[in-house]
C-alpha cells in the first residue's frame, strides 16, 4: 500500500466498498422482491437503519446513493442528524420515543414512524412547533408521522415494543390529522418475533387500507426490516428499514 492514502483513509475506504457492496445487494432484494410481487420497479423505498454506527458510516453511505436513513435512540441520533446536515439525507425515527424525548426528535426527524398513542402527538407537535421557532427545521416543514401497529396476538403481545391496536387506530389518526406541522403518512410495523411475518404483515395492509379510506394521503406502509423485507414487499410494504443487512451486526441490541 502507498502511504498517501494513510491508515484512516485506508480503512474509511475498506468501509466505503463494504458498505457499497452491502448497499447493492440489499437493493437487489428488494429490486427481486418487488418483481416477484409483480410491483414497479422503484416501488419500495429503502431506509438504511444506522443506529449504534457512527456519521463517518451515514457519511459514506449517502456517498453510495442512500437518501434515507433511520435512526432510533437520543441523543446519538440527533447529534448525528446535526453532523450530517449538509447532507442530502431524510431522517426517520423508527424506534420507539418517549414523550419527553419527543421534542428532541422533533428537531432533526423528517418522519417519526412509532406514533403509537394521543400524548405523543402532542408532544411532537409542540416539539415541531419550538424547532420551526428556533430554525432548527426550515420554514413550512412539515414531520410526516406513521402510526404503529401492534400486530402481535395477545399471547405473542410483547408491550416494549410498542403499538397501537388496529382498533385504536382512527382515533389516534385524527388526534394526527388535527395536529399543526405534522402530516399523517401512514402505518408502519415490526413483525412479531418468533412467527411466520406474512400473516402479520397482511394484517398490516388491511389496517392502512382502512385507513386510507378515511385519509387517502397517508399511504405510507413501513415493513420489513434486514430478516423479512421479501414477505414485508410481498404484502404492499412502500419502505423498508435495513440496519444488519447493510451496516453488518450490531454492537448491542436496540
Ligand atoms: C433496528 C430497527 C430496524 C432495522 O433492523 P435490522 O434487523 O437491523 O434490519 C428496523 N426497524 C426498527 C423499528 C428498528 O428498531
């Protein structure tokens, strides 16, 4: 090896080619995995989860053409997003968010995709509101919010991880549709542990279809992550979140 490049420079681009080659087969999947459904190519948007990797990773990977990444924890994310500004980037939340982290979101989140109860709403909205106020979020911007649903039987029904009942769901949606500076998207969900994701992830459509009945713009359907993204794409999903797949395994789980 020449030194000219030197020991960071060499293993940023080691980095560069592993996360380009990931990158590449993951959106080989869902290229595959669109066809196989018999759906346009270019249908399914990939978010690259990058939660627990740092923003050198975010960095090189909108260097490899990702435009959306996801994030999950404060306030690792945020001082990501704010390291990354000058990137042309979406940031989405897809982990869970405690009411008083909700502001903090606010402030970097294009879209929050686990609003799953009324006090959560309220707080994003006042969180949005205080970030437009300090220019933290640009004029007119507005945060997209899904609702999550908790797809879990009430046997398998594990309550860390969030999610409204489908039955809870109109509610919380107009309590989202009257908020100011919020837009409601539409739904997203993670498949139980443990079960075949295709029932589940069929539920999951007819939830957002009754949904959309009600309000056609939120025709989002976040599902699908590293292990299930083909049944999540099978079953209508519009995004998918990708962390392992991508970035490789992760220090601890989140
Ligand atoms: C971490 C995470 C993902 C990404 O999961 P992988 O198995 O790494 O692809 C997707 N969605 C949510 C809500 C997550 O927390």
């Amino acid at each position: 090896m020449t030194g000219s490049i030197g020991m960071a420079g060499e293993a940023l681009s080691e980095r560069a080619a592993e996360l380009a080659a990931n990158l590449a087969e993951v959106r080989e999947r869902v290229a595959a995995a669109e066809a196989a459904a018999g759906r346009a190519a270019g249908s399914v948007q990939l978010v690259v989860v990058t939660k627990t990797f740092p923003a050198d990773d975010v960095r090189l990977l909108a260097g490899c053409g990702a435009t959306d990444v996801g994030e999950s924890r404060e306030p690792e994310s945020g001082e990501k997003a704010r390291a990354c500004a000058d990137l042309p980037l979406r940031w989405h939340q897809v982990g869970q968010v405690q009411t008083n982290k909700a502001a903090a979101v606010a402030s970097w989140a294009d879209v929050v995709h686990s609003v799953d109860r009324a006090r959560l709403v309220t707080a994003l909205e006042r969180g949005h509101r205080r970030a437009l106020e300090r220019g933290e979020r640009p004029a007119g911007h507005l945060l997209d919010v899904l609702l999550q649903i908790d797809l879990d039987d009430d046997d398998t029904r594990d309550p860390g991880r969030g999610g409204a009942r489908p039955g809870e769901v109109a509610e919380l949606a107009e309590v989202v549709a009257a908020a100011e500076g919020l837009r409601l998207a539409g739904v997203m969900a993670v498949a139980p542990a443990g079960v075949d994701p295709r029932g589940p992830f069929e539920r999951l459509a007819q939830v957002a279809a009754r949904l959309r009945a009600d309000h056609p713009e939120a025709t989002v359907i976040s599902a699908g992550m590293s292990g299930d993204l083909e049944a999540a794409v099978a079953a209508g999903a519009t995004h998918v979140r990708v962390g392992r797949a991508v970035l490789g395994a992760r220090p601890a789980i989140v």
